[in-house]
C-alpha cells in the first residue's frame, strides 16, 4: 500500500482508525482502504452511519455559538479529529474574534492534519494527548499558551466518550476536567447510544462489532449513564437530548431519522 505524503511515517495505514472511518463517514479524503473497508462493513448494520455523523457536527457548531454568545472566547475539543469545514476554531473565531481554541488528539494523522489547517493562526493550536489522561492535556505547552483556567472555558468531548471503556474511568477523566475549568466553562457532549436508533438493537449491535473486531470498541451507554457525566454541571435548556432537537435551527422532524440516534447537551459549572 503506498503512503500518501499527508500520512505520518509513524502510523499503520493497515489498521483502520476510529477517526479516519469518521472523516470517511463525512465524504472526507483523509482515510485508506482499510478505514473504508471498515466504515463499509458497519455501515451494512447501521446504514445511516453518515446521517449520525453529520448530525453530530452540526450540533458541535450550533453549541459552539451558543458558548460564543454567551461571552465564552475560549474552547478545548478532545478528541478533535481530522479537521473538516466548520470545524471549531473557524466557528468559534467567526463569531468571536480573538477566540482561542486547542484541539487535543491521540490519532497522528488527526494531529498532523490540524498542525496543517492551523499553521499561521496564532489563536488555535493542537496537542498529542489521550482524554484518558486528563493532566498531560491541562499540563501541555499549547493549552498554557492558549487558555487562561481562571477564565470560563467550552470543554468539547464530542463523539469521544463512547471510544473510553468503564474500566478506564471515562467519568473519572471528565471530573477531573471539570475540577480544572472555572466558574462558568461549558460542557458540550455527544455520545453514543442504542435509544434513538431506528433498528432493532441486535441489528445495530452488528456496527458495535466491527468497532470491537477493529480493537476500538464502541461503548453504547444508556441516557442515564450518558447523564451521569454531567454531574457538577446545571443543564442547559433543553437538556439532554437527541441531536437535532438541541436549539435546533431548522425543524427538527425534517432531519433523518438516523439523526435521532444516541444524546447531546451542554452543561455549565456553576
């Protein structure tokens, strides 16, 4: 398989990537055969795979700007991905000039990429990091340059929790954010889950396993336990919901029904 020049020398283009089968998903150009191959297979369980996607980003731009309306300039999205259009620092810095933004990746090609689409914009930078490590993430040079952790902060974990298994402690790693953030700061979330999706669970169950054969499992967790990582946050109207119905711009029963699966929601510190 020849290595396209975008692609790190450090990474095994023969093993499919979580966020390259996403990029994919979006009609991105940053994925190979193998993510593809991938993405194909658990789109043959889950169809509207794209549909859940694209959702997912627009719910991250609309929550963007309501952080930027609220007087927020600065944002930290883990687990960022491969940049596509509309991507956080270009909503956050359209609405509020001067808005600092770090993106924070474990996958190599995501983080090569942001270094690209940033070069030049001294307000955006991107950091190597694990969520599951929450202190090399608040400890790194990028988010010291760049976010002040006495000011209200936007914590974006979106489409990101789901990937963390229980025994790794995802509620742990966003307690630990939490206490880092000042009075004020915003947590934007989306997560994965069976309620809301227009199929029998045993047959989206068949997209869950080809996360699982690929050694990322997807954790599809309940509302309740999706909930559960909002606490010490106050939620914002109106909760937390399917995608499209949060602060919705256009009508909500005019999205795919794909567009329903699993819950987003913004909380805010008191």
């Amino acid at each position: 398989m020849e290595r396209p020049a975008w692609a790190p020398r450090s990474i095994d283009i023969s093993v499919p990537s979580v966020s390259r089968m996403y990029d994919f998903y979006l009609g991105g150009s940053h994925n190979f055969e193998v993510d593809r191959e991938a993405a194909r297979r658990a789109m043959e369980f889950l169809p509207g795979l794209p549909k859940i996607m694209q959702a997912n980003r627009a719910f991250m731009r609309r929550a963007v700007r309501y952080a930027a309306d609220q007087g927020i300039t600065q944002f930290l999205d883990i687990g960022s991905g491969i940049p596509t259009f509309g991507n956080v620092h270009e909503v956050a810095q359209a609405a509020r000039p001067g808005a600092r933004v770090v993106y924070v990746d474990h996958d190599p090609v995501a983080v090569a990429h942001s270094e690209a689409v940033l070069r030049g914009n001294d307000g955006a930078g991107v950091v190597a990091a694990d969520l599951r490590k929450p202190q090399d993430i608040l400890s790194s040079p990028e988010v010291e340059r760049l976010i002040d952790l006495n000011q209200p902060v936007a914590l974006l974990l979106v489409a990101i929790l789901h990937f963390v298994e229980d025994e790794d402690d995802p509620y742990g790693a966003v307690a630990e954010l939490r206490e880092a953030l000042a009075p004020g700061s915003l947590l934007v979330l989306t997560h994965a889950s069976y309620e809301g999706i227009p199929l029998p669970p045993e047959r989206a169950g068949g997209a869950v396993d080809v996360y699982e054969e690929i050694r990322n499992p997807l954790i599809m967790r309940s509302r309740e336990e999706i909930a559960r990582f909002f606490e010490g946050y106050d939620m914002v109207e109106p909760g937390l919901v399917a995608m499209p119905r949060w602060r919705p711009d256009t009508a909500p029963e005019d999205e795919d029904p794909y567009a329903f699966s699993g819950f987003a929601g913004v909380g805010r510190t008191a």
